[in-house]
C-alpha cells in the first residue's frame, strides 16, 4: 500500500504542513523547524473513535490509520513524559476531513520502546501551532481525539525495498539503467532526466551542507512520495530509489525548497 505522507515538524511557531487521501483545501506553508518543549495538562479518559493509531516501528514516520478533523487544526506528535504530552517532535496543519492510511514524517527518528501521544487540537485561527492557546480536539462523547503508542523496535521496510517488490523480473526486458543526480550548492545537476520505468535514480549530496531530496508539493510532498528521502542527506551521503510508475514528478529540497528538479519516468 502507498501511504500519503505528511511532514510534521515542530516549531516555535507552528510547523504545519498535510496532505490526506480524503481533505478539503490545500493546507497552509510552513515556517523554519526548531524544537519546541511543551506541556500540556490533560487528562486521559476513553478512547476517541475519530483517531486510530497502532503500536509503529522505527522510523521517521508514524502511520495513522484513520484520524478525523470536525475543525481546521494540528495533528501534534508529542513525546510522554509521566504518562502526559511533553516534548513537541512534530506537527502538521489539516483542513477539516477524515484522513484515512497516513504517513507523518517527524523530525528525528523514534526510539525503541519509547511511547509517543498523537492528539488533535483544534486552530485558536492564528495558524500556528500553540498547545497553550490552541484547543485539545474532543469527540461528540467528550473524549480527547488522542492516541497513546508505543515503538516497538522492528525495522522499517525502506521505499526503495517497496518499489524492488512490486517491479517485476521481465527476460525479455532491457536491463535496468541507473541516473546520477549530484546535489550543489546551486542545485540538482541535471535538473531534470527522462528514464524508463523500472531504472534506478540515484542522488548524491556533492555539497558541505545537508539536503533533503522531496516530492512535490512543498511542505507536503504527496505527488511522487516514493522519491522522498524520508531525512536529510550530509556531505557524500546518497538516496537512491526506483521509480517504477509511468508519471512526472517534480521534486525539491526539503531544506531549501528554491533548489528544484523533475524526474520524468516513461
């Protein structure tokens, strides 16, 4: 299955950035990350139906099955901290919508046998993401739209390990070919390459500074979410993926959004 994927990102300010198989409007841009502590006192009564969430492994996303916004707001990953909220490690901004198989990126990978609270709040209608002014989103019977989960230590399966599953080995076919991609400090070279379905694309950080190989749309980055490096790379550092639909995709750096590419797959 191809999970959307959100980017969750915590800030002083919001970080809020969402995409959905099923959502309304274009979510808001988003602003320069950095790690926010926060607290929020709330208590834990029943479970709400609006958000379902299950145990994860180790990654730097969190799937959520289902989770559902009455009111344009966040979903908050938050770290527990004496079995309450604390430590802000993402957030993203939705219109009102169920969004169903969603794939939330944060901003460092989880930790094994760590536990992490995934709640709802609802926009105070400045945009940005404030536990202390904006609202815990609760459900028709009261509960709070907030899940409780644990990590549980399995790897994760990588989206170039997906892609090798799903090509299938064809004789016949001509074999596979791999296109380079050096990242600059002025950008992708080349900026934009044509290949076959089924060929490697392969980029390679040539730059003193980190970067981050994203899909299209800016903070989203649903279009092609296959093609997301999922974190950034450093100097020499590599992603290489295969791209196996018959699509377009243009891409970005994540950290610096001007940088653009297009990768044309036929």
């Amino acid at each position: 299955m191809r999970y959307k994927i959100f980017v969750l990102v915590a800030a002083v300010a919001l970080i809020g950035a969402g995409c959905s198989a099923k959502k309304n409007s274009t979510p808001a841009p988003v602003t320069a990350p950095v790690v926010s502590e926060t607290s929020a006192t709330v208590n834990l009564p029943t479970k709400s139906k609006l958000i379902t969430v299950e145990n994860q492994p180790l990654g730097n996303n969190l799937l959520i099955k289902s989770v559902t916004l009455k009111s344009a707001g966040f979903v908050a990953i938050q770290e527990e901290a004496n079995g309450k909220p604390f430590n802000l490690i993402g957030s993203a901004f939705l219109e009102p919508g169920i969004y169903d198989d969603s794939s939330f990126i944060v901003i460092r990978k989880t930790k094994t046998g760590e536990k992490l609270f995934v709640s709802v709040y609802v926009d105070d209608g400045d945009g940005q993401f404030n536990p202390s002014s904006d609202t815990l989103a609760r459900d028709d019977n009261g509960a709070p739209v907030m899940a409780e989960i644990e990590i549980t230590g399995e790897k994760p399966v990588s989206p170039a390990s997906i892609d090798d599953a799903v090509v299938p080995a064809a004789p016949a076919a001509p074999k596979a070919k791999e296109v380079t991609i050096s990242i600059t400090a002025s950008g992708f070279d080349p900026a934009e390459v044509s290949i076959k379905a089924g060929d490697k694309v392969t980029w390679i950080n040539k730059d003193t500074i980190e970067h981050w190989v994203a899909s299209d749309v800016h903070p989203t980055h649903q279009i092609c979410p296959t093609l997301n490096s999922l974190s950034g790379l450093g100097p020499s550092e590599s992603f290489s993926v295969i791209l196996s639909d018959v699509k377009t995709c243009p891409y970005h750096d994540h950290l610096n959004p001007q940088l653009t590419g297009k990768v044309t797959i036929e």
